[in-house]
C-alpha cells in the first residue's frame, strides 16, 4: 500500500511541483520540447517534402541552379535551415505594405 502525505503546499503550488517533475523525467536535459528533431541534411525525397514541390520541379531548380544543394557523386543533398531560408526569400508583400510604402515615399 503507498503511503498518503498531506501538505500545505497551495494547489498551484503542487501543480508547479508536479509539472516540474515531469519536465525532469520526460526530458532528462537534452531534449528540448518544440525543438525541430529533423535532420540538417536531407535527400530529394526529403527536399520535396520540405517544399512540398514534386521530385522532378527539385530537379528543375537543381538544373538551373536556382537552389542550394550539395552533391556527392550522383547523390543531391539539402540543408534543411537552406531550404526554407530560400523559400522565405519569394515571399511577397501585402496590399496594405505596399500601400503603406506608396504613402511614405518622399518626393
């Protein structure tokens, strides 16, 4: 039979106590909760995952050398920060930054 301890520890208190706890043993320090886990180099199946693109527009961009990529041998590689660094470079404005520029200009 386990044993019964009362406390005078407040609710939030023993909450605290408890969330802690289970911080402690679910990450044991090294793990990181919302960290990415993924890996920082992957494969063309991998890239087009990330870009939700199909192989073969990979292949295009890869071509025209339109993409970050490395290459061993016959195999493509990608970094994963890479990719989404140049996917957030085609980001375009909205109506109202280009609105809100057209009021600033100085003439």
């Amino acid at each position: 039979m386990e044993k019964l301890i009362l406390s005078s520890l407040s609710e939030y208190d023993l909450k605290m106590l408890v969330k802690e706890g289970v911080k402690e043993v679910l990450y044991d320090g090294d793990f990181k909760p919302n960290s990415k886990q993924e890996p920082e180099y992957v494969d063309i199946d991998g890239a087009s995952r990330i870009l939700m693109k199909a192989k073969q527009t990979i292949y295009t961009l890869v071509g025209k050398k339109q993409i970050p990529y490395y290459k061993q041998g016959k195999k493509l590689y990608f970094k994963c920060e890479e990719l989404l660094k140049w996917l957030g470079q085609g980001r375009r404005k909205t109506v109202d930054e280009i609105k809100y520029g057209a009021d600033n200009m100085i003439f």
